[in-house]
C-alpha cells in the first residue's frame, strides 16, 4: 500500500517538474521570438534608412551636376585642321 502511494507522488512531483521545465522552456522560446523579431525590425529600419540616404544623395548629385552644367556651358571645340 506504501508503495503505491510513493508511487504516485513520485509520478506527481516529476510530472510537476516536467510542467515547470516546459513552462519555462516556452518562456525562453518567446524571448528568443521577441529579440529575433525586434532584430528582423531594426535591420528593416535600417535598410530604409540607408535607402532614404542613398536617394537623398543621388537626388543632390543630380541636382548639383545640373547647376554645374548651366554655369559652365560647354565650348564649341574648333577643329585642329584649317580648311
């Protein structure tokens, strides 16, 4: 009769064990979950960012080789050969 209570007890205490060890195997799970998402989030942010940057300076490239080009106009070149 004892050992049929120690039994279950046993069964009882691991089984709880077992339920505590899973309980915080899925609170490691969503921890690493959280920082992998929040990681994907940042490098999203800054891949738009250097985006935003890259347009923004091509945008000013563009805009100064313009200006350059209606300060300076281009000369005729006259040919070397007399006719």
């Amino acid at each position: 009769m004892l050992g049929g209570y120690l039994k279950k007890r046993i069964a009882k205490l691991l089984k709880s064990e077992n339920s505590k060890a899973e309980e915080k195997f899925a609170a490691t799970q969503k921890r690493v979950e959280q920082a992998l998402l929040e990681r994907e989030k940042t490098s999203q942010e800054k891949a738009e960012l250097v985006a935003n940057l890259r347009s923004l300076r091509l945008a000013k490239e563009a805009a100064d080789k313009k200006t350059i080009t209606k300060k300076t106009p281009a000369k005729n070149k006259k040919s070397s050969r007399k006719p």
